[in-house]
C-alpha cells in the first residue's frame, strides 16, 4: 500500500472520531431529552473536558500522521 493511502485512511478515521467528540458536546449542550436512561447523566464539566482532551489527541496524532 502505498503512503499515501494509509495516510488518507488514517485521517478519514481520525476526524470521524474528533466529529462524534464534538458531536457529543454538541449534544450535551442543546439538553436534548435521553431514553430513560438506567444510571445518571454524566456531569457537563467531565462531558466537555474529557471529550475537548480527547479532540486534541485527535489533532495531534493527525498532525502526527502528516508531519514526517
């Protein structure tokens, strides 16, 4: 394979999950009303801190695949 094509899948899958962090911010943020959930809600500090650490965990290793 060539380095280009591992470099392209790996960003493909690198912003995906950088989208489903801010996506749950995202979703957190707008209050919208959960299933009945059996165990509590997580509170929105942890929610947005733990997912804005693991967003620039994503850019690094993005900037980490693409910078030699």
């Amino acid at each position: 394979m060539s380095d280009w094509l591992i470099g392209a899948t790996g960003t493909v899958l690198i912003l995906f999950s950088a989208f489903c962090f801010a996506a749950a911010v995202w979703r957190q943020m707008l209050e919208v009303q959960p299933p009945r959930p059996d165990t509590p809600r997580i509170p929105r500090a942890v929610l947005i801190a733990v997912n804005g650490f693991l967003l620039v965990v994503s850019l690094a290793a993005l900037v980490g695949i693409w910078l030699p």
